[in-house]
C-alpha cells in the first residue's frame, strides 16, 4: 500500500485499471484473451505493500504512430529515420520532468539505449500485426473486414 507522505515515481497507466480491478472484482477471468490487453494488474503495488509498480514502459502515440516511448527514467521522442537510423530525443524524466533539456544535450548520453527502446519498440509492433485492431459494426456488433492500419514508420523487422 502506498503509504501517507510517499511519493512513488513508478509508472500506471490508465489502461492498467481495467485489469487491477477486474482483479479486485474477481473477474479476471473473464477479461477476453483474443486480444491484447494493455493493462497491467496493480493491486500488489496499489494495495499490497508491493515496492513496485509493474510496469516499467509505457507508449505515447501521436494518431497512429509512436510519438515517444518511456522507459524507466527515461522518454524517447521519435522523429523518423534519418540515413537509417532512428532519429530521436532523449529526456531523462526525474531530472528533467518538463522534457525541455533533452533535446538541447543530443544523443550522444543516450546512444546505449537506441537498442533496448527499439527492441521494445519491435516487441511492440510484432505484438499489434498478431493481434490488430478490429472493428466493429454499430449496428450488428459484429466484426467488420478493414485494411491493416499503419501502425508506426518504425519498421518491424530484424534490422531494428
């Protein structure tokens, strides 16, 4: 349990409170497992004593493309591929939490984590084209055939 005058700094999203109180609810089970369930369960940290949350990553997206990605104390800007390679800004969110420095400072602090985020990235990716976004008929609430939607200028492949 978080206790008075904590401030933890780990990461929840809104997705995770979907599955923390289906949790608490005793319903879990029936949370649909055709699909990919964004949320995280948080009840250990939330209301357990847990030192931790759960999540470590979290993605922002900008329509239908990644915008940022964070991970851990960390938050990637992404820009597009340049020559290549990803082209990105880096802010370390604990010290600069208004993310106004990291594109003043470069890349170059940050060049050991263009592997880890793109392989989090790629993950990401594989996880949307083996289960992507349906559609469904408002009126029949059945599934309606769409064409896949892009789903970032990241390239999914083994060259990430």
């Amino acid at each position: 349990m978080i206790e008075p005058g904590q401030e933890p700094i780990d990461l929840l999203h809104v997705s995770d409170v979907f599955t923390t109180l289906a949790r608490i609810g005793g319903v879990k089970d029936k949370i649909p497992n055709d699909r990919v369930t964004d949320g995280i369960d948080q009840a250990a940290f939330l209301l357990m004593g847990e030192d931790h949350s759960r999540r470590d990553y979290m993605f922002h997206y900008s329509g239908a493309e990644i915008g940022a990605v964070r991970f851990g104390k960390l938050k990637m800007h992404f820009h597009g591929l340049q020559g290549g390679l990803p082209k990105f800004d880096m802010y370390n969110i604990m010290r600069d939490p208004r993310e106004e420095v990291g594109d003043k400072v470069g890349i170059y602090p940050y060049l050991h984590t263009s592997v880890p985020f793109s392989q989090l990235v790629q993950m990401h990716l594989e996880q949307i084209q083996e289960f992507p976004d349906r559609k469904l008929d408002p009126k029949t609430g059945k599934e309606v055939e769409t064409p896949r939607r892009a789903t970032s200028s990241w390239e999914v492949g083994p060259d990430l």
